[in-house]
C-alpha cells in the first residue's frame, strides 16, 4: 500500500504530472472482479459483501495524497460498474475522483455502426446511454477510444467513409452517399455526444477530422516500423480534402462549448 502511494506523490513530483487515469477501477472494487457480472443499479450490488473495501479505501488513500500534496492535479477512473460515490469528496465518504470515463458511449456509437441501418437509430435509446449518468458525478465523454484508433480496429470515420477514405477525399472527387453520409454522422455524433454525454471532452489527436490510418508502434509484428507511428496533421490543413471540413466543424463545436460552457453547467 506505502508503496503504491508513493508512486503516486513520485510521478507528480518528479515527472510533473498534472493527473492520473486509474485503469481498470471495476475489476479493483469487487472481489469478483466485476468479471460475469452486468450492473443493473441496484445499490446491493455496490454495498453488500461483493464489494472490496480495501480496494475503495486505497482509492480514498490516493485521492487524498493528490489533494494534500498536489490540489491541482486530476484523477479519471475508468470504471464501467456506475459504483456510487466514486466521484464524490472525501469528506462525503466517497472516493474523491474527478471524472469517471462514460465508456459505455464509444460502445453505443460502434454497436450501431455495425449492426444497424441508419433508419432504425432509435433516438430514444441513443439518449439514454448519452444522459445515464449518477447526479453530481462528473463524466468523460468521447465518441470512439484509443483502442479503436490502433491498428486492427476501426475508427468512427473508417466505418463510415470505408474504402472511401482513401479514394474520395478530395474536394474535387464525387461526393458520394457514402461520403454525404460520413461527413455528417461524424459531425453530429460527435456534437450530441458532447452535448449530452458528461462534463468533460475527450478526443483522442487526429480522430477531429477522420484520420485515414489507425496507429502503430514498432513491434515484432510489423518489423519494428515507425510508418504508422504518428498523425498526419497536415491532411485537416489541405483546402484540397474533405479533412478540412471535419476539422472546421470540430473547432466550432468547441467554440460553441466555450461560450455556452455546456460541460460545466450545474444543472446536469
């Protein structure tokens, strides 16, 4: 315990961290792992022998050390269970996160992608994941995570542009429906996502304007290429590709948050 605590005040003392992501915080909180079990609200599920304090108390240990030694800095659990109070002050008795991580939104987006023609969208359901979130605990929201930005995987724009990504991206190609479609399902998924989904915005560099190629880091399997290592910024900055509009929309969208401040607002 002493020594996991310690790390905590080292990388923010010595490296100037401004914050922690915990990874896996619902796998922490139960002596089960959270591993079979689907969370329905319930509060005997959060409270009853099931949950390991120990784990919840160490949390509470490392919030504390954060706020004591470094009250600036923030701390975003990922945590999929809706365990209550985890995003509440100590003094309350919870365990003094900032943000938990909405994880269930980037799912919703993908599912839908996938399996679902455009017109059997229900709207009611997309809402629903957008705004189910506890009272007074604060959310990161995003629309597509990291693991859907490296390779093997799919990003928001790969799965609405397809092959076109690479064929129609010029101002001067055709626009098809494909390409009709994915410039505006990117845009609005990503405004509603922000507008609805938590307190906080997360984009992962380069998914603003639908870059074309995943990530990856040099590895055996790709005999240690640095091809794929790195974002093409220079695609948003061209007026000859469609990249540009993507990324205008996304500077708007983020103008707008700052004058309407939507992700603070008290009152959600």
């Amino acid at each position: 315990m002493r020594f996991l605590l310690s790390n905590i005040r080292y990388w923010l003392e010595e490296f100037k961290f401004d914050g922690f992501r915990f990874d896996g915080v619902s796998s922490m909180l139960y002596h089960s792992h959270g591993i079979g079990h689907h969370f329905a609200g319930s509060y005997d599920e959060y409270f009853g022998l099931a949950a390991d304090t120990d784990s919840f108390n160490y949390l509470q240990l490392a919030s504390h050390i954060c706020q004591t030694f470094f009250p600036e800095s923030i701390r975003i659990a990922e945590e999929v269970s809706g365990m209550p109070t985890l995003c509440r002050p100590l003094e309350e008795g919870g365990a003094g996160f900032d943000y938990r991580l909405a994880m269930a939104i980037p799912d919703i987006w993908i599912k839908l992608l996938k399996e679902k023609k455009d017109e059997d969208w229900h709207m009611g359901n997309i809402t629903w994941t957008l705004m189910n979130r506890r009272w007074s605990e604060k959310n990161i929201v995003y629309t597509e995570s990291h693991d859907q930005a490296i390779v093997g995987d799919k990003t928001i724009a790969h799965w609405l542009f397809s092959e076109q990504i690479y064929s129609h991206m010029s101002v001067v190609s055709e626009r098809t429906a494909i390409i009709e479609r994915g410039l505006a399902l990117h845009k609005m998924i990503r405004l509603l996502t922000c507008a609805l989904g938590g307190e906080g915005w997360l984009n992962f560099e380069g998914n603003e304007f639908g870059h074309p190629e995943w990530l990856d880091f040099p590895r055996t399997g790709n005999n240690e290429s640095y091809k794929y290592a790195r974002r093409l910024f220079y695609l948003s900055d061209d007026d000859s590709l469609r990249y540009k509009y993507l990324n205008a929309w996304d500077k708007a969208m983020n103008n707008l948050e700052e004058e309407y401040k939507w992700l603070s607002a008290t009152n959600t």
